[in-house]
C-alpha cells in the first residue's frame, strides 16, 4: 500500500491467529450489500396484493438456514414477542454457495449491521458495528467483534452481538457479492448522481447522473483514488449509489409491477442466507405494519465508539464507549431506537 493509506492499514491489520488463505479484499462495498438486503425487504414489505406469489419465489430461492445452524440450539419459548423486531446482517465477501455454514470458523464478518424495526410500524434503524469493535466474546475474553464467526461459526457471531445489543436477535440474514450485482441488474441498472466525474476499471463517470449496470456499481462504489479527498469521496459515492437503490425498488414504477419485482427477488434471493423464520409468512405478516416506510424513514448510525487503539497483544482496534452503549443497549430492549438516534452524535452516515 502507498503511505497515503493508513487510514485502510489501521483497520486492515490481522491478528496472528491462523486464518484460511487470504483472498483478495472486497472491503469498501461490504456495508453497501447489507443495506441492499434491508431495502430489498423494505421493497418487498410494500408490494401489498402480490405479497404471497413474492413470498414464495423468496422462499423458493433463498437459502434457508436450521435454527441449530444459525443459534447453535433451538431458539428458546420464552423470547419476547413485544418491543420491535432485530434482524442481524453479515456481509460476506466468500461466495457463500462455497462456505460450509455447518463450519464456518475461519470466516470474518467484515460486515455487521442490526437491523431495528419498531413494533409501531414507523422508521426502521439500522445500527453499523465496526469490524474491529473490541468486546468480549464467551470463552476467548477480548477479541474483535468480527473474530467471533472464526471462533465459534454462526451461533458465536449471533450470541456475541445479541450481548452487545442487549436483547435477543429475531433473525439472522448473510449476502456476499455476487448478490449485489444481480441485484443493480435486475432492476435495469440504478441511476446515481455522482459529485465528480472519474475514469475506473474502463468505465466513465459523469457528474451528475449515471445509469449504472452491476459491474459498474461495483467499480463505483469501490473507489477512492480518484479523489483528493479518498475515502471520504468513496463514502459519499456509496450514499449516492444507496439513494439510488433505494428510488429505485421503492418507486411507484417498482412497486406497480409484479413482475418486476418478482424477476428481482428472483435473482437476488439466491444469495441470500437466512434463518427459517425469515419466510414468505414473516413478509406477509409483517407488511401491513411497514406499509408506510419509505426511503427517508430509513436511519442508519454506528455503535458509539470511544476511539482507535491497540490491544496489549499489538493489535488495531476500535474501543466502545462502554457508557454510550448502555444508552443503546436500553433503546433496543425498550423499542426506543428512533428516539436514540435523534440524539446521538454522528449517528447517520
């Protein structure tokens, strides 16, 4: 790497704990492909009449995961059936179609978000968790959040930000890329209004708008050096790409036509995991209650952090303002999550 990325060599390093061969990092779009899983469900919840033909293909497509796959054992009777609901989303930049997810330690969730959706129906939050978040996790002490899958597999990444949150996970849902691509596809492209125009990979991006097909997408959500300003630049193109997204599956011309959004569930569930009760009947029962959200109700923030440090065995970790968390940890028990993130600094991408 050049001196001017240190920034991605601080929250690159690795521990030295055996891993499987490194791949090829696909990190920047990592949160990207989460938050298309959250719009895709959102887009789904609105399609109204034609819920159960779409729920179907869902099920039919999707890759569904056992209770003991994902939890580790049978979820218990007594979760609570009040106080919205919380979907956990892990990226993965593996094809998932080549993981065994009966063993999955090895595997980083590079990608960690909790998905809130209040019992009222009303906005939907969606809380990023920094990779390298520094936590305990049962049986290893301190570690970073994202060592939990290499670990213990599924059931310790689960069991470890359920402890983080404060409250029980409903349900469980993994993308890697390829899901992305099919996605931007399967809609006829997504038009995004980019800030400043750059050449990568062999494409052209104009100021302005641009009709982007899957490849391109992902080109252009990736890059940074074509900026001064790198990944600040990046960011701001990955906002620009998800506004896109999102006009795009929540329109009137979307969600008008069934077969448009039938053909797009289609494509894009085959690279989708999800836990059992992530099916057609949780989309059609849910539906009616999420009927009004739309794009702007939409409320993304991180886990408050308490700056970068090193851990005593060397490595590079984000700390967690532990005070701030118990704030957060009380608002997703107590279905309080949108009122937290009107207050809480930096909370919105």
């Amino acid at each position: 790497m050049t001196d001017n990325s240190s920034f991605d060599d601080l929250f690159d390093s690795q521990d030295d704990r055996p891993q499987r061969p490194r791949r090829k990092k696909k990190k920047v779009w990592r949160k990207v492909l989460v938050i298309l899983l959250v719009i895709v469900i959102l887009g789904v919840l609105g399609v109204g009449i034609y819920l159960w033909n779409i729920g179907r293909t869902f099920d039919n497509n999707a890759n569904q995961l056992t209770d003991e796959q994902i939890f580790g054992t049978q979820r218990p009777d007594d979760r609570k059936e009040e106080g919205g609901t919380n979907i956990l989303l892990l990226g993965s930049d593996e094809p998932m179609d080549e993981v065994d997810v009966n063993d999955s330690r090895g595997l980083r969730s590079d990608t960690i978000m909790v998905m809130h959706l209040p019992e009222s129906g009303s906005k939907v939050q969606i809380m990023s968790i920094p990779r390298d978040s520094w936590v305990d996790i049962e049986g290893h002490g301190k570690a970073k959040i994202n060592s939990a899958l290499s670990y213990g597999g599924l059931p310790l990444a689960v069991s470890t930000v359920s402890d983080f949150i404060g409250t029980d996970l409903d349900h469980v849902a993994i993308i890697d890329f390829q899901g992305f691509k099919a996605l931007t596809n399967s809609l006829g492209g997504v038009t995004v209004n980019s800030e400043q125009s750059f050449e990568k990979n062999g494409y052209t991006f104009e100021k302005g708008e641009n009709l982007l097909n899957g490849d391109e997408a992902l080109t252009f959500v990736r890059e940074r050096k074509s900026f001064k300003d790198g990944d600040f630049q990046r960011a701001r193109n990955q906002q620009a790409f998800i506004r896109g997204l999102t006009n795009e599956i929540i329109s009137a011309d979307t969600l008008s036509n069934p077969v448009k959004i039938q053909n797009m569930v289609e494509d894009f569930s085959p690279y989708m995991y999800v836990d059992s009760g992530l099916d057609a009947q949780y989309i059609s029962a849910t539906a009616f209650g999420m009927r009004d959200v739309r794009p702007g109700d939409i409320e993304f923030f991180t886990s408050p952090t308490a700056g970068v440090g090193t851990s005593n065995d060397g490595q590079s970790i984000v700390n967690v303002d532990e005070e701030e968390l118990e704030k957060v940890q009380d608002a997703f028990e107590n279905d309080t999550l949108g009122d937290y993130v009107k207050n809480a600094p930096e909370s919105h991408l």
